[in-house]
C-alpha cells in the first residue's frame, strides 16, 4: 500500500518516449471511493519556480503503467507532453 506523501518522492518517466516529466506533486483522489483518480506533476518552463509558465501536467491513473521504489511509469501522448514541457 502506497501512502500519497509516498508518490511525492517519485520521479515520473513516460515509457513511450524515455522523458523524464519530474517528480509528483500532488494526487487527486475519489473521496467517495478512496481511489486515486489522477497524479500530477509541475509543467515545464519555470525558472526556479518564479518565472515562466504556470502549468500542471495531469496524467490519469490508467496512463500509470508501473510504480516501482523510486519511478512510475506512465504511457502518455508525446503531443500532450510537449505542449507542457517545451
């Protein structure tokens, strides 16, 4: 069983194209059935959390493909990714 602070100290990899997206920073979670709905994690483009663009990358719990100690794995559209990260 994972604890959601858990997610906060893993790195996400897209398996599609090898990218590393960044860490989660935060989860969104079905209160009414207590089922992670979603992960999200910081976009691209920030200087130091100051400057750039302000964006979030929510990838949906059926693109999370494997949760292993220190990654997940996810398989998400390349467009999508680029949209956030460049």
């Amino acid at each position: 069983m994972n604890r959601s602070a858990d997610f906060k100290q893993k790195e996400v990899i897209n398996i599609s194209d090898g990218r590393r997206l960044g860490f989660v920073s935060d989860i969104e979670i079905n209160l009414e059935d207590g089922r992670i709905e979603s992960i999200i994690i910081p976009g691209g483009g920030k200087f130091f959390g100051i400057i750039g663009k302000d964006s979030e990358v929510v990838i949906p719990w059926d693109r999370i493909k494997k949760i292993g100690e220190d990654i997940i794995l996810v398989d998400m559209d390349e467009r999508l990714i680029r949209k956030y990260f460049e």
